[in-house]
C-alpha cells in the first residue's frame, strides 16, 4: 500500500494503481510539461534528425476543463 496524507486524514493506495513522479504537484499544466519532456525524449531517440518546431501538450481533468503546456523552437 502506498499512503498519503493531508491534514489529519490519511488515504491509502495500492501500489499497482500508484506512480510517484518527481514533480511539486500534479496540475493539469505540470502532468503536460512532464508528458512533453518524456515526448521530446522518445522522439530525439526514435527520429533523432527530427527538429520539433512546436509541441503543444494538453491534459484534460474533465469536460471542458484543460491544461496546456506549450513549447517553441
């Protein structure tokens, strides 16, 4: 089980149904910047003659509701 707090309350997870990811928090617009690096990172290992001139990224928390992380060449 992997346990987090908050407060005085305490949630308990499974394992397989957690990733703990190096970031300060898990906005929408912090998840698309750390999709976009692994991105960049994929592509310049699978295409390394590819120049990105822009990549946009959006993760969507619900209906209508988006974050975006953008970057230009």
């Amino acid at each position: 089980m992997i346990w987090a707090t908050h407060g005085e309350d305490r949630f308990a997870f499974p394992k397989r149904d957690v990733m703990v990811l190096d970031l300060p928090n898990t906005s929408t617009e912090r998840l698309a910047e750390y999709f976009c690096e692994g991105l960049k990172k994929r592509l310049a290992n699978k295409l390394p003659d590819i120049e990105i001139e822009r990549i946009r990224i959006s993760v969507e928390e619900s209906s209508g509701q988006c974050g975006y992380y953008e970057e230009r060449a």
